[in-house]
C-alpha cells in the first residue's frame, strides 16, 4: 500500500475513535457523583436551589440527550460553554495548549538530547563502570517523584542559590505582546529579547523535571536496542571492512536502533501533553494539566470533555507521525 | 587516533547535553534583583485564579479577593465586628416600617471607563439579577448568584428616586440588610460596561474600586493598576497583581525569593517557618468560619438526642485544634465563631468525657456501642487544612467509647453529593460566610448543615430575629437560638480555623480580614 493511501486511512479512523472517546468520557464523568450544581452550591443552597440551578445549566435533561447536543456542537467545532468561567470551552483549552506544548518541547529536547547520547554511550561501554553509571542515572529519573524533585530544584537552584525564577511562565510586570500563546515565539516575533531571556530561564527547572522520566526510559531503550544491533551481521562486516568507530555507531548502528527509540519518544510527548500535572502544579506551570485537574474537582463537565477530546485528538495525531517516521528511518518498512 | 577521535565524540556530546541542562538562559541578560517586585508593584500569591470577577457571579475565594479591590459598595465594613462606614452612598435612612432604605449616593464618582455612578447604575447592579425584565437580566452567563442568595427573598424593587438617591423596598423587616450591602455581592457594577462587553464583563471588569481591571492571563495571574481618580484615599502602589500559585511549598519559596511580596493560605507545618524567617511576617487572623461533623438525624441511632450529645463528649477538641490545625485555629464552642455578634460563650461546649460519653451511650440504649460511617473529603478547604486526618482522630476517639467508625473519604464534589442527599451517618463539612449570626445559625446550623434537624421553633426564632433592627432584641433570640441548637447537637462543633498570609516585613498597611479576603488598597513597601 501506498503510504498516502495509509495516512489516508488512518485520518479516516480519527473519526469513530473520537466518537468512542467522547462517548466513554461523557458517560463516565455523568457517572461519577457529584456535578457542577453541588460543587457551586454545597452547603450553601437549598434542595430547590441546586435544582433550579442544574435546569438553568441544562443537567436536568436526559443523559442521551446532553450527550446529542453535544456531539453536535462538536461536529460545528463548538465544544460548548465552561459551566465556571463562562467561556467557550474551545477558548479556555487554546489559551492553556501553548504552555503546555512549549514546556513539553523543551523537556522533549532534554530528554532527547542527553538520553540517546547516554544510551549510546551505555551501549558502546557495556558492563564498564560508564554503562552501570548511565543505567543507575535512568533508574533514578523513573523512581523520583516528579512532585519531590520539582521542589528541590526550586529550592536549589531558584530560593537558595538564586539563579532561576521559582515558578511561573514569566516575571510579574514584565510585558510581553500576547500574539501566539507560546511566550518564546511572541517573544521572538515581537524582538523583545528581555523577555525571551526571562521566558527561557522560566522554562529550565520545569523542563528539567518534566524530563526525567522520558530520558530514562530513552537512555534504557536506547542502550537495550543498540546492543541488539551492534551484534548484528551487518556491523560485524562493517568493522571487518575497517570503517571508522563513530561511523559504524552512527551511520549503521544508531539509525537502525532509533525505532523503538522513536515509539517511546511519540508515546512519552503523547503522556506529557496530558499527563504533565504535578509538574505544573510545582511550578505554577498554567497548562492544560492544571485545567483539567480544576475541571474534574469542579465536575465542569463541557470542559473536562473538551480537553479529553482534544489530548485524544493529539494522541492519534502523534501516533500517526510516529508511523510515518519509522517508513523514511527504515525504508524496509512499508505501509 | 582512531580512539582520540572517539573520545572527542563523547565529550561534545555531553557538552551539548549540559548545555541544554543549564544553558538556555544564555539567551538574554537575567533581570536583575532590584526589578524583582519592583517598587509600586505588589504581587500576592495564592493557590487559585480568578472564575468570574463579576461581583453578581463570583463565588469563589478567587474572585471574591479581586472583586474587593476593583468594585465598592454603598458601604464598607469599617471593623471586624461588621459595623459599616459610608462608601458609595454617603447617607443612609430605613422607613417607619422599617421596609424601605433610602440611601444617598456619593457625586461626582466616576466608574473605570469614564461613565457616571448614579442611582440607575445602583438599579440596573441589583435587577440585572433580581428582575428578569431588566435589560442586563442573563446578559452574563454565570451559573450561581450571592446577591440572589443574599437578597432575592427579601427586596421586592430598587427604585431610582433621583440621579442620587435610591429607594430599596424590602418585603419585611430584614436585620441584615445594611451588612449584606457591604459585602462584594452587592458591589456595583458600571452599565455602560454591561452594554460593551455584554457576556464577557467577567473578564472586563469595570467598577468604581481603587483599582482598575488591566491584564487577566487565566491560570497565570490578574493585574490592576492604582485608580488615578479614585474618589477615596489613592492607593499607595501603582500596580497590583495576584499570581496563581497552585502548589503550597512553592507559594513559600516564592516568597522567601522575593519573587512574590505576599502569600495567602499556608500549611499549618509553615507557620513556623514563617515565623522563624527574620525577613517575612505572619498575619493570622481568627477565621469566620466553622468546621463540623454532621450528624444524620433522620438515622438511627443519630434520631437520638444522647447518642449526639454522647459522641460529642468523646472528643478531645482541643488536641484536634492543637496537633492537626497545629494551633492555627479555635476550638468551637457552638456553631458561632466567636468573633460573631452575639456569641455566647456559656452555650457550649461540650467537656471531653469519654467516661460521661459512655453512660450517655447506655442511656440512649447502646451500651456496647454501634458501628457507623464517618464521611469526609480530601483535600484543603478554608475551615480546615487536613480533614482525612481530622476524621482519623475522630476515629480513635469515638472508637475509645466503644462506637467502630468506618471511614469513607471522598473528593469534594463525591462528598457534597453524598451529603447534599443526606447518605451520611456522620459526614464532616464546614461554612464560611459574611459573619452574620443568621448566616451561621440558620442558614448552616439548620438548612445548610445537612443534619435534617429544623424544628419549627428554631426556625420561627431566626425569623424573628431577622424581623428586628434592635441589636439587643437580636442578640436576646439568637444567644437563646445558640443554647437550643447546644443542647440538641445535631452536630458536633469542631473549629474554627485561622486565615493566615505571610508577607514580606517591607510590606506595610497589607490586611487580611475575618472573612479572609486581602486588602491592598492601603498597602505600600518601604
């Protein structure tokens, strides 16, 4: 098969897979107790107060038929009304998507960064003291808690040794033009370079903390897959024909062990997208997953909806790059 | 060779791999330490943003913070006992019959955008949620009004009498009206912003406030600047702003950096922390507000008048409020706070005596105890910082009198459903509210508790208490109210927790009050 023919395909899925994720969450979070009407008002308003309250915000309907108006609304790209702000959900969710993307690239960068290079190394220096000590580095990133390192590197880096800013996307007064959401970009755009410089240094300790987890499992795949290839046919005969180390790594081996470096990688972007929560809770961090943390606690239904439906959204699309890199690392690979 | 170039490989690697870890500020010039907090800015840290800066629709204790500084009311509380000061009304007079207020309105007040503040935009604040025929009626979509709570039973019209006089007549005699003007609810709100920006004047506030609305990055933090023509004393600061800073340990920090000059809400494990740091200075202030354990009157054995008043017996209060509030917080004598008008300190409380506890227990018929669920949430709310740990020492103490408890923790919006439709045996809640006796007598104690206990004659003495302006009349009803509600315990009073904020000692004329809003507006760094 063609891979446009594929890609084709896969857009097609987008669709019915939605449609199921949409449908699962309108019905398990109409399942759980508790909804907006009771968040606002416990203890406060009467049995009738809280009646009267869920009428005016429409949760005395029928549950098929919330669930048809919005699925219609969704079809319009209407994602309806947040039931506590006011604003359209579509709104809200845009305003939080760039914070969240600029702190998942910078810590993908990381990640990506010093993680393939440790593997290598760790490969190329199997059962040496540099391989136990990269091993031991990513077992650490998995086992830290994100929530304990975030606050220490707050407290090491930004409260005691002053370097970077504590928290925060930005400092408090300082002005930068509002144009894309993603403060690097505007900062670049409109050539305010005090603000890009202050907007980087915000961006560090957080990128740093969202990273451990995915550089250590990038460090491990890489190092298990590269020892996989490296005792391969093919990098024996290219040793035998005397080609330089570094070219055998890099040319033959690396490029043949990146994919299942490059699943975990769409895997890892996909969780951080919205799964990134305790790093921004640590570092007042105002991304979606502070939005959809507030949503579920406040039962805002339209908005916990639109923010699931959208991750859901990235998630397919990830996938789908995903498969569309390993056909141009491997050509063997067809679709 | 081959082995050296190897080498140089691996070393530029990990060079450009601790390049990213620590280099990317190499990007531009850091700000220095003078700009942080810059004077005349004063930046407050708290753990939530904004919802709605709507006066008619906020709610929250993040809006309710804002609101105060960007709107005024026809008055303003002058102390904490509630007294109240002129504001945007400069006079007052009630009726004969005590059903209608007419209130003079300060000229020359001019609202954030230029327009006049007049007796129509007093009428158009209160109908736009009161009268469905006003033009601004539903024109914001907010879910949940306080004036209408407040208020909506009670004023039949606002009547604009002249350009500076306004008429509220009132369906009866109704005790707290003056102080219900006070409070943000019933702030007012400019109508010619209403027409611009319609459903989006919560996010385009405009008031007649010492502060004007100028920036809200959601999730990020609010920004006012001082109100050049503001009609009473000029604040001190130019600009105000009120970062979201979710997670508590951070807020600290931020402080201790001097990245933030003021903190709300702290863990009880900071306060001495705060207190130790010679650069930082703690303001706590006895909260208005109750926390509870409900009981479930309509349930056996909970019908029972000596099982309630037993299980209150059996608990140490005091040692909740000193090894879980960590001393930050009062012991409930009643329902009241003891800050409250009308507080009556004989009205309880009931002496820990898990000896009493067990005879009142054999009394009632249960001499070998009974088993029950105790609900409760997880997670910080005003009255209390650690309920699950409340409810596990609440626990051990009705267990040592032989009562097994099973505790049932949930998440707020869980547990509001299981006691809102009364699923509870006991469930643990609390109340915050502008501190009027009714407010915590009626409304929580009897409707708001979920206890199912009102009696008709507790119910007929709230009445008559809000049907009197005399203050001693008042205070006669509600200090009786007080001793009824003690001797029937349909629930058990625990504490009243501290509203605390921490501040930088350069900050001078920053307040926090009882009901637990910051006030800037006389704020000023040294």
């Amino acid at each position: 098969m063609n891979i446009w023919k594929y890609i084709l395909k896969r857009l097609l899925m987008v669709v019915p897979t939605l449609f199921g994720v949409s449908l699962l969450v309108f019905f398990i979070i109409h399942l759980i107790p508790g909804d907006p009407a009771q968040v606002m008002l416990y203890p406060k308003g009467t049995p009738e107060e809280i009646e009267a309250l869920r009428h005016k915000l429409g949760l005395d309907k029928p549950l098929a038929i919330q669930y048809l108006d919005w699925i219609i609304g969704a079809v319009h790209l209407d994602l309806g009304t947040s039931v506590f702000s006011g604003e359209p959900v579509v709104t809200e969710i845009f305003r939080r998507f760039p914070a969240t993307i600029e702190l998942t690239l910078g810590a993908l960068l990381i990640a990506v960064l010093v993680g393939i290079p440790l593997g290598v190394i760790a490969a190329r220096k199997r059962n040496t003291l540099i391989d136990y000590s990269c091993i031991t580095f990513s077992l650490l990133g998995v086992s830290i808690p994100v929530f304990w390192l975030g606050l220490m590197l707050i407290f090491i880096f930004a409260a005691t040794l002053d370097w970077l800013p504590v928290s925060g996307r930005i400092t408090m007064g300082l002005s930068l033009e509002n144009i894309t959401g993603f403060y690097l970009l505007d900062a670049l755009l409109t050539g305010n370079f005090k603000a890009l410089g202050d907007v980087s240094r915000h961006l560090i300790l957080p990128s740093i903390s969202l990273a451990t987890i995915p550089l250590a499992l990038i460090v491990r795949v890489t190092r298990s897959s590269m020892l996989d290839v490296l005792s391969q046919d093919y990098i024996r005969t290219a040793k035998a024909k005397g080609l330089p180390g570094q070219r055998i790594i890099f040319r033959h081996a690396l490029k043949n062990a990146l994919i299942p470096v490059i699943t975990v990688i769409g895997i890892q972007v996909g969780s951080m997208m919205g799964g990134a929560i305790l790093t921004e809770a640590v570092f007042s961090w105002p991304g979606i997953g502070t939005l959809i943390i507030d949503a579920i606690y406040n039962r805002d239904y339209p908005l916990i909806q639109g923010v699931v439906f959208i991750i859901a959204l990235i998630m397919i699309i990830i996938n789908l790059l995903v498969d569309i890199i390993y056909a141009y690392i491997d050509p063997r690979i067809r679709y | 060779m081959f082995r050296n170039k190897k080498l140089v490989y691996i070393v530029v690697l990990l060079l450009s791999a601790a390049l990213v870890m620590t280099g990317c500020g190499g990007t531009g010039s850091p700000p220095a330490s003078g700009e942080k907090g810059k004077d005349g800015t004063l930046i407050i840290a708290r753990s939530t943003d904004a919802d709605l800066i709507d006066p008619g629709f906020g709610w929250s204790e993040g809006d309710i913070d804002i609101i105060f500084h960007i709107y005024d009311g026809l008055v303003k509380f002058k102390n904490d006992d509630l007294e109240v000061e002129p504001a945007l009304a400069t006079e007052w007079k009630v009726s004969e019959d005590g059903k209608t207020w007419t209130f003079k309105l300060r000229e020359g007040v001019k609202f954030h955008d230029g327009t006049d503040f007049n007796a129509e935009a007093v009428v158009h604040t209160f109908k736009r949620i009161l009268d469905e025929n006003n033009k601004y009626y539903g024109v914001v979509q907010g879910g949940y009004s306080y004036l209408e709570y407040l208020m909506a039973d009670v004023v039949e019209d606002v009547v604009a009498v002249d350009e500076y006089t306004v008429d509220f007549k009132l369906n009866q005699v109704f005790a707290p009206f003056l102080t219900y003007m006070g409070y943000y609810s019933q702030y007012i709100v400019s109508p010619a912003a209403l027409d611009k920006y319609g459903a989006k004047f919560p996010q385009n506030p405009v008031g007649t406030g010492p502060f004007v609305f100028e920036k809200w990055q959601r999730g990020e933090y609010v920004q006012l600047k001082a109100n050049e023509n503001y009609w009473g004393e000029k604040p001190k600061i130019d600009t105000l702003i009120f970062k979201c800073v979710p997670e508590s340990s951070t807020r600290l920090m931020e402080l201790q950096s001097g990245q933030v000059d003021v903190i709300k809400a702290l863990d009880p494990g900071q306060l001495s922390k705060v207190e130790e740091d010679e650069k930082l200075e703690l303001l706590s202030v006895p909260g208005a507000n109750l926390f509870y354990a409900a009981f479930n009157c309509t349930k056996e054995p909970f019908t029972n008048q000596k099982v309630r008043q037993a299980l209150n017996h059996a608990i140490d209060m005091d040692k909740i409020v000193e090894v879980i509030y960590e001393g930050s917080g009062t012991r409930a004598i009643n329902s009241l706070p003891p800050t409250v008008f009308s507080f009556d300190e004989t009205a309880g409380p009931y002496e820990y005596n898990p000896q009493k506890a067990k005879e009142l227990l054999a009394e009632a018929g249960y001499p070998d105890g009974f088993e029950t669920n105790l609900y409760t949430f997880i997670y910080a709310r005003p009255y209390v910082a650690k309920p699950v740990q409340v409810a596990e020492v609440i626990k051990a103490y009705l267990e040592a009198v032989g009562v097994k408890v099973n505790i049932v923790t949930n998440e707020w919006a869980t547990h509001s459903d299981i006691m809102d439709n009364m699923k509870h045996d006991i469930g643990l809640s609390g109340w915050y509210d502008i501190p009027y006796p009714s407010n915590f007598l009626k409304a929580m104690a009897l409707e708001g508790a979920n206890t199912g206990y009102m009696p008709d004659e507790l119910v007929e003495m709230a009445k008559a208490a809000w049907a009197t302006y005399d203050r001693a009349e008042q205070e006669k009803i509600y200090k009786e109210f007080q001793h009824k509600l003690y001797e029937a315990a349909p629930l058990i009073p625990i504490a009243h927790n501290n509203y605390t904020a921490a501040i930088s000692k350069n900050v001078k004329g920053f307040e926090l009050d009882i009901i637990g809003t910051v006030r800037a507006h006389k704020a000023y760094k040294e």
